[in-house]
C-alpha cells in the first residue's frame, strides 16, 4: 500500500518535471522569437538598404575627390604654362616646378595617396613609389611591371581620348609597402594638352571596402551583442517561468499569470537591448518618429550633429529642424517617396539649434508591423558639412588665382558672359579693361620671385579697392589683370576709374625689405562698342593694352577701328610668315663694311629678307618683331646661320675669306640650347669661327645679363665675335659694357642722319672715344651721303681704324653679286 502513494508521487513528479519542460522551452522560444524577428528585419535593411547605399556613396566621393583634385592640378599646370607663354618664367622651369610640387603631393589616410604623371612615348615621367619605372617605355618593358604598365596606359588612353579628355581608370597596382602585392585602384585621369602631360591620381578600392567592412563588422557585433543580451535574458526567464511553470501545473490560474508577466517582462528587455546597442553607440545621428511624425527617440549622435538636447527634440517634430534651404515641394516629394517605396534617400540642409544651417546625408526608412501598418519611421543622419567645405576649398582653388586669391580666367569669363547678358537687357554700356605691369620681369630678375609675388599681391589689391566693384578685378597669369566695370554706365565714369587704378599702382610698394615704384599699361573696351562677346572684349582690350606698352607704358588706351585693321593685318602677316618660311620665301642679302683707313671691304653683314609669293617685300622692321612675338625668330635666326655658313663655305673655295656677321635677337640668345645648336652647325658646314661674328642689340643682354655674359663668353673662347648693334639707341649700360665681351660698337643710323645739329655731333665724338678707350672697333651705319663721310671722319682721331656701312658704298646685294663686288673698285668718295 505504501508504494501506491510512492508511485504517485513519482508519477506526479514526472508530470510536474514535463510540464517544467515545455514551459522552458516555449518560454523560451516565445522570448527569443520576436527578437529574432527584428534582428533579422533590422539586419536585412542595414545589410540590405543602409550599406549598399553607403558604399555606393563612399566610392563616388573617392572618385569625386580623385576628379576635383586633378582639375586643381591642371588648373596649376595652366597658370605655369601661361607664365612660360608670358616670358615671366624660363622655358622648362614650368614643367620642372610642376614636377617637383606633383612628386610630392599626398593626401589620403597616412598620406599613401599620390599624383603621378604620364607623359609624351608612353613614359611615366612621375611616380613617387616606383622611380624605377619612370622613364620606362612599356612596350618594352619585362615582367609583371611590363604587363601592368601596358594595361594602365592602354586604359588611361582610351580615358584620355574622350571628349572631356579625361575619365575614371579601374585597374591593378602595387601596395605602397608591399611591391610584391597588387590590388584595385580606381583613378582620375585628364590630359593637360599644351604639354602632352596625362595627370592622375586614385586609391585603392580595398581601402575603401575596409570602411565598408569595418561598418559591418560593427553591425554584426551590435547584432551578437544584441542575441546574446535577448538570449541571456530569455534564458533567465525560461529558467524561472519552468521553476513557475512546476507550481502552474498544480494552479492553472498561476500559470497564465505568470506567462503574461514573462512575456511583458521579455519584450521590454529586448526592445531596451536592441535600443543601448544600435541607436546610442551608432555613429550617425538616429531618430525614430512614431507614423504621425512626433520624436520618439534620438541618440548621442543626432544630438551632438542638431545641438538639440533628448528633452528637447522628444514630442516635437523634425519640422524644427528646417532650413530655409527647400522649398515645399522638396518635403512633398519625400514624403511621396515614404508612402510609396517605403524610404527615401537624399541630401538635405537642416537648422542647428545655435542657427547654422548644414548639409547632410539623410536616409528615411518606413517601419511596419506585423499587419504592414506603418507604425515607425527611423532616419539615419551622416554630417557632409567638413564635405562640403572640402568641396568649396576645391571649388575655390579652381577658380580664383593661386596667388593673389582673385577669381581667375575661367570665373572672371562666366562672370563676364552673365554680365553681357544684363547689359543686353538694360541697353547699358560695360567695360572690361586689361591691365599689365610696365617691365614686371626687372623686378623678378632683380629683388627675386619672393618679391615679384609680394608685389602682385600688392597690386591686386590696389586694384580690387580702385575698381569699387566686389568680384571686379581677375588675375589671368603673370602680371596681367583684367576687370569687369558695370556700376558707372558712362564712357566717362569708367574712364575714371580706370585712372583711378593706375594711379593706384603708381605709389611705391614695400614687399618685405625692399621697395619699388611700378606703372601699368591700360587698355579699355566698351561693350558693345567694341564687341559684343566675351572673346572680343578680352582681345580687343589686350591690345589696346600691348598698344598702350608701345607707347611708353603708364598710361590707357581705348580699342580703335585702326588698331582692329592694324590687328587683322598682322594676323595676315602672321599666317603668312608661317606659311612664307615653310615655302622656303626668305634669303640673305649681305651688306659690305668699308674700313676708312685701309679704303676696301672688311666683312659683310648678312640681312634676312622676305619676298612673298606675290612678289611684295615685307621689310625687317614689320617680320623680325612680329617672328620674335609669335616664337618663329629661333627658326629664322638657325635658317639664317645655316645659311651664312655654307655660303661663307662656298665661297672660301673660291678664295674669299671674308668675316661674316650675322644678326641675333633676345629671344635666340636667351635660349639654353643656343651654344650647343650655333657650334653643331659650325662644324657641320665647315664654316671657320674665327670669320663669324654676331651682332645683338642691348636688350639682347639686359633680359638676362648673367646668362647672355656666359653665352658669350663660351661662344668667344671658339672664337666667335660679338658687336653690339645700334649702340646709343638703348639703355646704354657702361658697367654692361665693360664686362661683356665686345670687340665692336655699331653706331646706329640714327647719329649720322642727324649729323647737323652740334649736340649730335658732340654725343657721336663722344661714342668714338669710348670705344677707343675701350680698345673696340667702331663702324658707323646708314652713311648715305659724302658730307655725312666728311663730318664722321673730322670726329675719327689719326690712327684710329673705323668702318661705314651705308648706301654711300652698296646697298645690301644678294649672294651672286658679292664675289664681282669686292673684285671691283670701290666709288671714289674718300
């Protein structure tokens, strides 16, 4: 009997202890389900919406930033190349300061982000990690450097030939630190075409999947964390509900009381759980709104981006936070997109509470419960403000002048267009006047670019407050500025004001030590006087402004009907001295130089002469300044050697040795190539050094005294002699003169035809004792006449050896007719 009571027991026991069981197991799925449920939900928009989102952002700003970058450097590489077209730098020195400043560039995280630099015949001409490979052709290159330099340079080509020449590049290359590890790389790339130079620079795509990874792994986490911290506490719950669930299978009524209590206690700790692992240590700014719009909860982030404290934004509406940036339609359009899709996505300008308006990056989804009611809308905040300043610096730097900060070229046309515009509407007048410093190249070459910088600065300020217009003034390169006048709407007030700039200019400057006085040169055009587009104002304006140097500099000049033929008739004789040299139109005449004591010709200058296909002759004094102004006087000055040599050659077959002189402008001289080119053709036509001989003009060494003094001196250790021309005409500088190595002085024609007047006479006597005193040989040009022989030898002391060169003896003669000329005796006029 005693054992019914004990299998009873046991048997109630069993049933107590099943009961136990399916209470902990239901308990605990009933627990962990709807966490589970919103963790998937939660992890699938994350994964599913929120990353993709915002990898496809990061990797079009990586791709923006590479593109705003370049367009910073070959903005840069424009304003060198202007300064070489200027002559305010050497030719070279703008592509070696570019390569120089480009080489060391960085920017990125560690700064392990570069420039690198494509140039002519498929050659890396920079690349700071991998000098072994610049200068490398690819197409002969080895190994895997040879496979991975043929596929970039076949893809930054094919970028290149685009219309916008330029584009993004995706492709393989070496780590950094790890040269034997390649990886992707996405780049911009643009073609700089005044220098055939391609400029790029990129990252590596895996280190933006890292920021992406990096997002994941920390959502991953919460979410671990999150299951964890659900399942700890549904295991907790399972526990004590089976301990209760024992009791219950004895009271019913228990049972369901505490099931309920479970499941309430159980929804809440999830629900505080998801809420202090995702919203508060996220580090975008998180707000969740009920579905009638009012703030629910906000996280540190949210606030610390709005200003706005938890207390202050929870029962309100994001409406508080509104800019006046968007207009209605903007928040109707989101507000479609939220009922129709479900989310919306977008940049969008919101208020601080301090009341600073700021960008940022805005995705809005749409919660719904079980019955797909929406019942939540949560918004993800990411603060693009640093962005957007980033943005604008680069947008700065693109238009406005690197060292004066004035807009520049390409901002001051965009200002100009929309101002002609106005001006259309209005029938009002506008001016647009260039303005260049009077010999600004002296002030660089002597105080030094620091100053020359300093002074620029200086003038564009000077210039920005005569002007009185804000935004007027613009800086196109070198010592050119240009301004936009729009507020007088008279020919008179712009007048003034434009006095008013230039006296602005004429007051010293203090750069650091130094001091200087300065002027300028003006030109003015109207609209739409003298033009109607921005290009026919600008050009129109230059050369009112190179007229106005013509004339002495200091002063404006208006654009005129005559300087337009004038213009339109040298870009005539400009096509066709191109055209006339490749046509092989120019030839040499020589003129002979008589010796006074000895009465026989000493040596012949050689003049270059063009006969265009119609038969006209262009005299010197229109072709030579217009071949030194457009670049062609170093291929006329290496024509006209040539020339001289051979024909010194085939004449020195015949016997007749006789010196030769030929005439050399600034621009040949000052070329760093000159020596190697002038000897290579010495030796290659046979021509004897000693017979050549050169004649430059002053400004030929007051450019560059230094270099010129070199070039001479390398040239006269050969040999070669130098006579200065036009003497008296220039500057004149003695102490010049004393260190240079002159063996003649040529009097310019100039003295002679003014041989009348007593003061003349009396600076011509003084020219010849100074070359006297200086041991020189002195020829007098452009005698024409016996009384201006007669006066020139009353000047000439006894014993003195001088020459004449002039029409009184011949006139230049072509080539064939030299040989008969010195075989025959010469007038009698001495």
């Amino acid at each position: 009997m005693a054992e019914k009571p004990q299998a009873a027991a046991d048997n109630m026991e069993k049933v107590v202890q099943s009961a136990g069981e399916r209470v902990f197991f239901r308990t605990f799925l009933q627990t962990m389900a709807p966490v589970s449920l919103l963790l998937v939900l939660l992890f699938a928009v994350i994964f599913g919406v929120l990353l993709p989102l915002l990898e496809k952002s990061h990797m079009a700003e990586k791709r923006n930033l590479c593109k705003n970058l370049i367009l910073v450097q070959l903005h840069y590489l424009d304003a060198l190349h202007r300064e070489e077209l200027a002559g305010n730098i050497p030719p070279g020195e703008g592509q070696a300061r570019a390569l120089a400043r480009i080489r060391s560039l960085r920017f990125g995280e560690e700064d392990k982000d570069y420039f690198w630099i494509l140039g002519p015949e498929r050659t890396l001409l920079v690349h700071p990690y991998r000098t072994d490979l610049e200068g490398v052709n690819p197409d002969t290159a080895a190994g895997p450097d040879g496979v991975l330099l043929r596929q970039l340079f076949d893809r930054i080509e094919i970028a290149v030939s685009s219309p916008e020449r330029g584009g993004i590049v995706d492709y393989q290359w070496h780590f950094k630190d790890d040269l034997n590890s390649i990886a992707p790389k996405t780049s911009y790339v643009a073609l700089f075409e005044p220098w055939n130079w391609i400029v790029g620079t990129g990252v590596y795509i895996d280190d933006a999947e890292k920021s992406i990874a990096a997002w994941k792994m920390r959502f991953v986490a919460a979410g671990l964390l999150s299951i964890a911290a659900a399942g700890a506490v549904s295991l907790f719950l399972s526990i004590r509900a089976a301990i209760l669930g024992k009791k219950a299978a004895q009271a019913d009524l228990l049972d369901r009381s505490l099931k309920e209590k479970n499941s309430e206690l159980a929804r809440s700790e999830s629900q505080l759980a998801l809420i202090t692992q995702i919203y508060r240590n996220a580090a975008e700014g998180i707000i969740i709104t009920d579905a009638a719009g009012r703030i629910l909860e906000v996280n540190r982030a949210f606030c610390a981006i709005t200003g706005y404290g938890p207390e202050e934004l929870i029962g309100n509406t994001p409406d508080m936070l509104k800019s006046d940036k968007h207009g209605p339609d903007f928040y109707r359009e989101m507000r479609d997109a939220l009922r129709q899709d479900g989310h919306w996505s977008g940049e969008i300008w919101d208020r601080r509470k301090n009341g600073e308006a700021f960008p940022s990056r805005l995705n809005i989804f749409a919660y719904r419960d079980g019955e797909g009611k929406v019942t939540r809308h949560i918004g993800v905040y990411q603060d693009l403000s640093e962005l957007h300043r980033s943005r604008n610096l680069l947008q700065h730097e693109v238009n406005h002048d690197g060292l004066t900060g004035l807009p520049n070229r390409f901002l001051f046309h965009d200002r100009l267009s929309l101002a002609l515009s106005r001006a259309r509407e209005k029938r009002r007048i506008l001016s647009v006047v260039m303005i260049g410093l009077d010999r600004f190249g002296a002030v660089n070459k002597t105080l030094g670019y620091p100053v020359g910088d300093g002074l620029l600065q200086e003038a564009g300020k000077r210039l920005a407050g005569a002007a009185a217009e804000p935004g007027a003034v613009a800086r196109f390169g070198g010592d050119e500025f240009v301004v936009l006048l729009t507020g007088g709407g008279t020919y008179s007030s712009c007048l003034r004001t434009v006095e008013r700039m230039l006296a602005a200019l004429r007051n010293t400057f203090s750069v650091g030590d130094h001091s200087c006085r300065i002027t300028a040169s003006a030109g003015v055009t109207f609209f739409p006087r003298d033009g109607e587009s921005p290009e026919e104002l600008l050009q129109n304006a230059s050369l009112s402004m190179e007229r106005a140097k013509r004339e002495g500099g200091n002063t404006w000049r208006l654009f005129t009907e005559d300087l337009d033929r004038k213009v339109q008739h040298r870009m005539r004789l400009e096509a066709d001295l191109r055209r006339g040299f490749d046509a092989g139109e120019f030839h040499l005449f020589y003129q002979p130089r008589i010796s006074l004591e000895e009465r026989k010709t000493v040596g012949l200058e050689a003049l270059l002469r063009w006969t265009s296909g119609d038969g006209t002759m262009i005299p010197p004094d229109a072709f030579i300044p217009l071949a030194e102004e457009i670049g062609e006087i170093r291929a006329l000055g290496a024509f006209a050697l040539e020339k001289v040599c051979l024909q010194w050659v085939e004449w020195s077959a015949r016997g007749m040795e006789i010196p030769v002189a030929v005439n050399l402008s600034a621009k040949q001289i000052s070329s760093q190539s000159f020596v190697r080119d002038v000897l290579e053709t010495v030796d290659r036509t046979g021509m004897n050094p000693y017979l050549l001989q050169f004649e430059i003009t002053e400004s030929a060494f007051m450019e560059d005294p230094d270099h010129a003094q070199e070039v001479m001196a390398e040239l006269g250790a050969k040999g070669i002699r130098f006579s200065l021309d036009d003497f008296g005409t220039g500057f004149s500088s003695l102490s010049k003169l004393r260190m240079l190595p002159i063996s003649e002085l040529k009097i310019d024609r100039s003295f002679i035809l003014d041989m009348e007047s007593e003061k003349t006479r009396g600076v011509v006597s003084t020219m010849i004792h100074l070359a006297g005193s200086l041991g020189m040989e002195l020829t007098f040009e452009g005698v024409e006449t016996r009384e201006q022989l007669e006066k020139l030898r009353s000047l000439i002391p006894g014993g003195m050896s001088a020459s004449i060169q002039g029409y009184l003896f011949s006139r230049p003669l072509p080539p064939e007719r030299i040989p008969q000329f010195l075989a025959s005796e010469l007038p009698d006029v001495f």
